[in-house]
C-alpha cells in the first residue's frame, strides 16, 4: 500500500461553500443526490478531485447540464473532472446499498435502522465529495423514507420541514448553521424510542436533549442522560465552553466499530455506552458511559468547532479531548482512582504499544491506512502530553491558552504548531523542545540515582533519561519530562518539587539539616510524565517506601512495582513462594486503605501479564501467568478473615450508579477476585451463594468470573443459568461469552465461536470473544503450540472479509511477538507469515507488514 505523508500536505483547491444532500432510503438501493456548490481557491488548472467508493454513479452534471462521458473519470476510489469552471454547482446521483455494507463505515443498517460512521473516510462511500477534514461546509439534508420503519429521520443541525411524501413515505429536512467536515456529517432513520431530557446552558438557552434506543430500552438511558447534562455544565465551568444547537441527539446502534462518534449534533454511540441499569451494567459500565459521553460532547468544541487540518493531526482533538474526559470523571469521582485507571490502561495499552513494532509517534509523519490510526498512542500519550503541558504552565495559564485557542481558531482546521501557538503566546514559553513529545515514539525511560552522604546530610539525586529506538527512529533526542518528586522520612514531606529534565542528565543536590536521617525519594509522583523510571532499590527501601509515600499514586504504584519484581522472581524460579514480608505490605496496604474502598480495590490489583512483557525479555506468558496466581493465592490467604467479612455484609441499597456506592462494590468485586484466587476448597460452593444472592450485575458478574476460572458443577451450573436469564440481551450476552474468553484455552474459544449467538458481523460480539482471548487471556493466547494463534487466526481472517477495521484491530493482538519465549515466538512469527501471504483486507494488511517489520 502508498503510504500518505504529511510532508505531501497541499491546500484543496476548491472551498464548498454549501452542500445540499438528498437521501431516499432503502436498504437495497438508497438514492443520494448532492449539489455542491463549488468556488476555485487554488490553482487556475487544478481538476476537480472528488473521493468516492462503492458508488454507483447514475448522474452527473454542471450548472444543470449533464457531463459527456469523456469530461469527466471514475475509478475505485473516486472521480476527477478535469476541467471545471471557477465557480459552479455539481450535481451528482449515486446508488448506494445499505444493507449489504458490512464494513460498517458509510451508510448501513443495524437492526433494521439506517445509521452512518464518516470518520475518517466513510463519507465517500456515501457520495462523491473531497472527503478531507480541511474542507469545511454548510450542510442541509433532506430524506425520505418508510414512514412505517422509519418514524424517526435524524441528521446533523436543526430539524426543519417535515411531512408526507406519497407512497407511504415521509421526509425531513436537516440543517446544520456551523461548517463542519464530512467526517462530522451523520445520518440515522427507524424506529427507537426516545429518552428525553433538556438542559438550560449558561447563557439560558435550552437545548432539547433526546437519547434513541431500541424498543424497550429507554429507561436505561437515565444514565447516559445524566452524564450528558453533567458533561454539558462542566465544561461551561472547566473551559467557558457553551453548546451550540438548541437540539442533541444520540443515537444507540449495536453493530458499531468503536465505543462512539461525536458527528455534529448527532452523536452516534455502541449501545453498550448508552444502556444500564443496575441488574444489566456493571460499575464499569456506568463507569465507561460516564466517560464516552463526556468525550464525544467535549469534541463539540475540540474537535468539531475547530477541527484538525488532516488526519496526521489526529491527537489535536484526540489527546485533548481524552485529556478533558479524564478530567471529567476525576471531578465527577476520586481523582487519585482516576488517575491510577488512566495510568493501569496507559501501561497495558500504550507502553506495550510503544515498545513493539507497531509504535508510532503521537503525531506520525506517514500512514499506510488511516483507521490504523487510532490507537492508544494517539489517545492516551496524546492526552498525557496535554496534562504535562498544563502541569508545566499551571492551571491558570493553561485555561488562557485554551481560551486563545477557541478564539483564533473558532470554526478553521488546525494543526499541532497552531494550538501549541496559543500556549507559547499566553505563556511567553518556546514549546520546540517539548512538541519532540508528539515526533518522537517510544517510552522514554529515566533512570534514578540516590547517593546519600551521612556525613554532610546531603543527599545527590541524579536523573538520566533515555528513549528507545522504534521502528523508523534509531536515535531519539531528549525531550522535556516534568517529574513531580518529594523527599520523605518518617515525619511525611521534607520537601516537595516539580523538575523538568530536559537534557539527558541532571543532578539534583539537597542540604538536609543536621542529624537527617537518609530520606526516601519519591519520583514522578501522581504520574506526572509518561516514563518508566528505573531503580535499583533493595525491597526493604520499596517496602519502606510504600509505608512512608505521601502520594496516593505512588503508593499504590510502589505495591505495583513490588508485586512485579515478586511475580517476576517466582516465574523465572529464583524463588518459589511469595516472600511473607512483601505479602504482609501489600495487606497492610489494602487493610490501611479500607476507608477509601475504591483506592484499597485498587490497592489489591495485581500487575497484568502483559505488563510483565515490558520487564524482563523474552517473556513467558504461561509462567508469569502461574507465578501472579501464586502472588494471588497469598495475599488472598493472608486476607482470608477481612474477604469473608466483607463479603459477609449486604451491598448497598437502594442501587446508586455513583462513586461512592461504586467505590464500596468495588472492594467486594475485588475481594470476589481474591476468593477466587485463594484456593480454599470451599470456593466454588461461596462464589455460586454469592451469584445467586448478587443484587446487581456488578457483584453477580464478578461471581461469574470467578467461577468461569475454576472447574466443576458450581461454575457450569452459574453459566448456564446466566444464559438462560440474558439470552435475549446481547449487551449482557457479550459479558457472558467474555467471562470465559478471559480464561478459555483454544478449544473453548473455537466452542465460543461456534454458538449459535456468536455473530461474526458484530463487533461488540467478536471482540468480547477473540479480542478478550487474545488481549487479556495472554498465557492462552500465547500458548507455545500455537494453538491460540491459531484459532484467532481462523476467525480474524472471517472478520476482515467483511470488516477491515474490526479484523486489524484484533490483529494488533500480535504487536508483543518478538518478546515471547522461543516457541510461542516462532509460532506467532508462523503465524504472521501465513496471514501475510493470504487475501487481507488493506487495515490488516498494514498491521500484518508493522508487524513483521
Ligand atoms: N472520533 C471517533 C473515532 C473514530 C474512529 C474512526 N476509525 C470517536 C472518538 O474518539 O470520539
Ligand atoms: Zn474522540
């Protein structure tokens, strides 16, 4: 595949000033005819250039007048006239087929209903149109369809005229007052029903909330409803920022490539970011919702309003904008347990990422396919660069800069240089050195060293910084890392600072007054850089540390880092039981934290597999997976009584979706875990009283999980009954095909895959089987037959036939292979090699050949 530069970026040459759609809607043969009226801006010859794929063109003309054959040229991916007045009106019809787009991005059906994805590049699979976000227009849309199927016709903007148009059909007129790119562009049509809500901004506008669902579902759209409201009127408070329609729109779809689109006005959304309630969702999932809303209402502003110039800028609205959800829920919940979350998907998404063969900068500078693109790299280090900018400038001045930001660049298609602009001149600082961050893959790693002079009470902290070479970057330049550090002893702080290690090395120096004892320094406190720090501490100096450390992340990250060199030591044999002194510390942790149960479940979490991966090399994911059960068993053992007590007590009642109550049931999940893992005889027979006495899904759910890992009839009996009682809710059926994924060899996945509610065409399906087995099940997937790969293999090929993105991004599964042990080695290497001689679609391809290297 041709790869796209940034370096090749040219102005379109034409402006649109105004595009008028008009869809008639069937599955089979939808009709979309577009006049768009068209000004030259650039070069005087320049032919007209439109995007367009699987389209039939059925009319095409200038002014009215229809095109000669000879005038104008159609291939797959789109279609040029080469010569156009400078300012005119085309007009074009194609057919397009819904129903039979299974690739779901562009216009298809779910569950009977019309709904669309544009970004990045869906748009042209509607109509031809220069499909790039840098073009920015006007759009009305008007449809006709059904009025039996289709009661309800959505698009993007304000709704205008409606009513009969014969035959059983109706039609509605859309119209959206802000210019927006293709990729905002959104069309929904069937039957839902509707949850309703409004929501008086700032300045006393109000705006009719509507949130579309299936049939039935509509009450458990109460808390998408709410955290859109609390959305709205944060970021009135947080950024000034105001919404702009008197209309919002959500729409719930269950086939759906991601987690949600924040098209303008018209946010479309996986029903399983929408729908909850108490006896369906777990915490998680009100968690998740919470989040997802926020993020696709915060893109109003980031992201729609002022849009990125193309698709290499992605992280301008991306990073931002997951920047600005995190945000959301650490005010909306606890702000340590927030960042602690951020930082647990960071490390097993991002880190594991950036140290493989598919790492890429933040901001690359080439793409092989677009949909690629999104990844946690974009995101997530994307939202991390943000947060140290605004630890580096402080709050105040990072709010002036966002400020300048919304009024320079209101309404353009920006880039990176333009947003980081803002900042420079609100803060009078020079941001080269720190936008390597947004060039430059890799983590980077910084390496501590104490050296303690008694004598003198001095103490000498010296820090050196190193990023690794990526595919593409053999030599990395520092870049700026602002490390928020402390000096403890038994009394708490010492001394509190932030530096900012630009160069390669620095070292600090402090004059303690006399009779000091050696102080404990803490680094990179609450996560403020994005690094893995590297110390070469006795354990008696991390236990020491984690009893002393006054910052709640680095507490916890101090049990984290103790509970890995643990498992590492007991899987690589160098010790074969748990040492009882680390166990009693992490205990004492959690016992110590139980006023704050969100932080102590977290306190209880042990390190993935998959994180081991980034410690020691090669990695064995059989081995490291049994050393964690055995780290597990312990610290369950030494907690018994507590477990059994809390698990004793009722959970609260009545059901509050909150962070409080959430807080409280995480702590029993957690301890549910740990049941699980403890290896008492008795408990199977406790987790099946626990399932079936569970008053909400959260509980019942981590009952079943626990069970779904151990044999016998306690475990069969709770899934059988599970399905039985959700067979006709497939938000809740994913769970249940997942809760054995996460712990199923191949044989069972190949069993999963073949149920009869298995449905390769659904994302949400497929992913909670094979995504779940190959992300989160790694000593199976991994296993050194190969048997894992295989199966995977055999249902990602089936995916990607008929939809690229979902069967890429399982691919990704493989981006650790090269660090495996010999035999799962060669058997992913095989495996790769077999994929890459074989008919993948684009996506995969290019995941495939990353992959390889
Ligand atoms: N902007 C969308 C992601 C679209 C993914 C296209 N392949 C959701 C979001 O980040 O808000
Ligand atoms: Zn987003």
């Amino acid at each position: 595949p041709v790869a796209v530069k940034l370096s090749d970026y040219t102005p379109y040459p034409f402006e649109v000033e105004q595009v008028d759609l008009r869809f008639d809607l069937d599955p089979e043969d939808t009709r979309v005819r577009a006049d768009l009226k068209i000004r030259r801006t650039g070069d005087k010859s320049a032919a007209l250039e439109l995007d367009g794929e699987a389209l039939e063109l059925k009319s095409i003309a200038i002014d009215g007048t229809a095109l000669d054959k000879g005038a104008y040229e159609v291939t797959e991916s789109g279609l040029t006239i080469a010569s156009v007045p400078d300012e005119f009106t085309l007009t074009t019809d194609v057919k397009i087929a819904p129903a039979s787009n299974t690739a779901l991005s562009g216009l298809y059906m779910s569950g009977g209903r019309f709904c669309s994805q544009c970004e990045s590049v869906g748009f042209r699979r509607i109509t031809y149109y220069p499909d790039r976000p840098d073009v920015m227009s006007s759009f009305k849309v008007r449809m006709t369809a059904d009025k039996e199927t289709c009661p309800v016709l959505l698009s993007n903007g304000t709704p205008g005229e409606s009513g009969d148009a014969g035959d059983g059909r109706h039609f509605a007129v859309w119209d959206d007052p802000h210019k927006k790119p293709s990729y905002l562009f959104a069309l929904c049509a069937g039957d839902y029903d509707i949850y309703r809500d409004q929501f008086t901004t700032m300045s006393g506008k109000v705006i009719d909330l509507a949130i579309h669902v299936d049939k039935g579902d509509a009450e458990r759209a109460a808390w998408a409803m709410d955290s859109l409201k609390r959305s709205m009127k944060w970021d009135e408070e947080t950024y000034g920022r105001e919404y702009d329609l008197g209309v919002f729109n959500i729409v719930a779809v269950r086939d759906f490539n991601f987690g949600a689109m924040e098209n303008k006005g018209l946010n479309i959304f996986n029903s399983a970011y929408v729908l909850a309630d108490e006896a369906s969702a777990t915490d998680a999932d009100f968690e998740a919702i919470e989040s997802i809303v926020a993020h696709e209402y915060f893109h109003n502003w980031t992201g729609n309003r002022i849009t990125c110039r193309d698709w290499f800028q992605l992280c301008l609205k991306e990073g931002l904008t997951v920047f600005r959800d995190q945000n959301f829920s650490a005010d909306m919940r606890s702000r340590p347990v927030q960042r602690i979350k951020d930082v647990i998907r960071l490390r097993a998404r991002q880190f594991a990422e950036d140290a493989g063969p598919l790492a890429h900068s933040v901001r690359p500078d080439t793409y092989g396919a677009i949909d690629n693109l999104y990844t946690a790299t974009v995101y997530e280090k994307g939202a991390e660069i943000i947060g140290m900018l605004r630890r580096m400038i402080g709050e105040e001045t990072y709010r002036k800069g966002m400020d300048l930001y919304f009024e320079r660049h209101d309404g353009q298609a920006v880039t990176i240089e333009d947003f980081y602009a803002c900042f420079e001149k609100v803060s009078g600082q020079d941001f080269t050195q720190f936008r390597r961050w947004y060039a430059q893959a890799g983590t980077p790693e910084v390496t501590v060293e104490e050296n303690w002079k008694a004598d003198s009470n001095e103490i000498e902290i010296t820090l050196r910084q190193k990023t690794p070479a990526t595919p593409g970057q053999p030599v990395k330049q520092p870049v700026p890392i602002p490390l928020n550090m402390a000096l403890l002893d038994e009394e708490g702080n010492l001394a509190e600072w932030m530096t900012v290690l630009e160069d390669e090395e620095v070292t600090l120096t402090f004059d303690l007054p006399d009779g000091t004892e050696r102080p404990l320094v803490s680094v990179n406190r609450d996560f403020t850089a994005p690094v893995r720090l590297a110390r070469s501490l006795s354990r008696e100096d991390r236990l020491q540390l984690v009893r002393l450390e006054t910052d709640p992340f680095n507490q916890w990250d101090g049990v984290q880092t103790l509970a890995k060199e643990e498992i590492l030591a007991l899987a690589e044999g160098s010790q074969a039981e748990p040492d009882a002194d680390l166990v009693d510390a992490i205990a004492t942790a959690i016992e110590g934290a139980l006023g704050d149960p969100a932080y102590a479940a977290l306190l209880t979490r042990l390190p993935d597999v998959g994180e081991m991966f980034l410690e020691r090399q090669p990695a064995d994911p059989v081995a490291l997976n049994k050393a964690r059960k055995k780290l597990q068993k312990a610290v369950a053992g030494k907690l018994e009584d507590l477990i059994i007590s809390v698990l004793g007590q009722p959970s609260p009642q009545p059901f509050d979706p909150g962070a409080e109550q959430a807080g409280t049931r995480a702590l029993r999940t957690a301890f549910i875990t740990l049941l699980a893992g403890s290896g008492r005889e008795d408990a199977d027979t406790h987790l099946l009283k626990l399932y079936e006495a569970a008053p909400n899904m959260t509980e019942k759910l981590a009952a079943l999980r626990g069970l779904a890992g151990l044999e016998g009839e306690a475990r069969d009996k709770a899934l059988a009954d599970f399905e039985e009682a959700w067979k006709t809710n497939p938000l809740v059926m994913d769970k249940w095909f997942s809760v054995q994924a996460v712990t199923a060899d191949a044989e069972t996945v190949a069993k999963l895959a073949a149920h009869k509610d298995f449905d390769l065409r659904n994302p949400n399906r497929v992913r909670s089987v094979v995504a779940v087995f190959a992300m989160q099940n790694l000593s199976a997937f991994h296993a050194p037959d190969g048997s894992g790969y295989k199966v995977v293999e055999e249902i990602v090929r089936k995916a990607d036939k008929a939809n690229p993105s979902l069967g890429a991004r399982l691919l990704t599964a493989f981006e650790q292979w090269r660090v495996l042990e010999p035999q799962a080695r060669s058997e992913a290497e095989a495996c790769l090699r077999r994929l890459q001689g074989s008919d993948l679609s684009k996506n995969s391809a290019d995941i495939v050949a990353r992959a390889l290297g």
